[in-house]
C-alpha cells in the first residue's frame, strides 16, 4: 500500500461526524454475535467506547492504558515494549469476548499490544476504532476487526480541539 509522503493533512470532526461512525460500526459489530464486555483504551477510546456501550447493550466496561517510551535505554521509540500504566485483572477477561475501543489506529502498536494482552489472559480481543490509517500502520498483515472509516490525515475529534489544534495555523469552524 503506498504511503502518502508525509501527510499533513488534518480533519476536525464534529459530534455529527462521530454519530455516523458510529452507525457504521454498530453493524458490523452486530454481525459476529454478542460481546462479554469492553475494554476502552485510554484516553481515546473512553468516549467512542461510552457511545458503542450504550448503543450495544454492553455494560461491562473496562479500561486499558498504555505508553510506549519515545526512547527505552538507547533503543528507538517504535521498538519499544509497551507499559501498560492500567490493565484489567485477567480474572475480568478469562473466557469472555471482549471489544477493544480505541479512537484510532495510527500505527497499530496500541491496538495490538492491547489485543495481545487480553489473549494471553485467556480471552478473545476484537479491536474496534473509529478512524483506521493503513499508511501509517506498523503492520502489514494486522488492522482491526472493525472500523468506521479509512483515512490518511490527522484526525481531530470533536472531544479533543482545544487539545488537537495547539500549534496549527487554520480557521476553526464553529464547533457549537
């Protein structure tokens, strides 16, 4: 899959635009059966994963936050292992399918290492995101089980502006 050359572009999203995602993923999640609980990745996924929640009948809900070090004694920042700062107990996870709740999946390590985890605590991950960027995923033959969108730019949701935007020279649309 070709790469754009250093996108810069950006997307600012709306509450709007967040809905419809989510009717788009509701479907397809819908599709593969019941799910014993969430896992929401922190802090992207806690307001995607709030919203599928409740529109999935999911009550079990559960968070997972995760740092990957810019640099680990000498070693670069994208092969660095993962700390996860918080992580369900597997006792939560043993022998249920969980949903793994991100906002996006940029190059894939969160997700993964997240899915992983869960695994190895006896369970069965599916990883669900609003927006998937195949251009800057680190894995070739990984992406995740659902997504709402494809894209290339740097999304900023409608949660996050004040955040997102610092440093970037653009007119904002009204976000009321």
């Amino acid at each position: 899959m070709d790469r754009p050359e250093g996108s810069k572009r950006h997307e600012i999203l709306t509450w709007e635009d967040v809905d419809k995602l989510i009717d788009v993923l509701i479907p397809q999640i819908r599709g593969i059966g019941l799910f014993d609980g969430m896992i929401m990745i922190t802090r992207g996924g806690v307001i995607p994963g709030g919203m599928l929640a409740e529109a999935l009948g999911i009550t079990r809900l559960l968070t997972a936050a995760v740092d990957f070090p810019a640099e680990t004694q000498g070693t670069p920042g994208l092969m660095a292992w993962p700390q996860f700062l918080q992580f369900p107990e597997a006792s939560l996870l043993t022998n249920r399918r969980m949903l793994i709740v991100d906002d996006v999946w940029g190059s894939g390590r969160t997700s993964i290492s997240v899915r992983e985890r869960v695994i190895s605590a006896g369970a069965t991950g599916f990883m669900c995101v609003l927006h998937y960027n195949p251009y800057r995923s680190l894995f070739t033959k990984e992406r995740p089980d659902f997504y709402g969108a494809v894209t290339d730019a740097y999304i900023v949701y409608p949660w996050e502006v004040d955040r997102g935007l610092r440093g970037l020279a653009m007119n904002l649309p009204d976000m009321n």
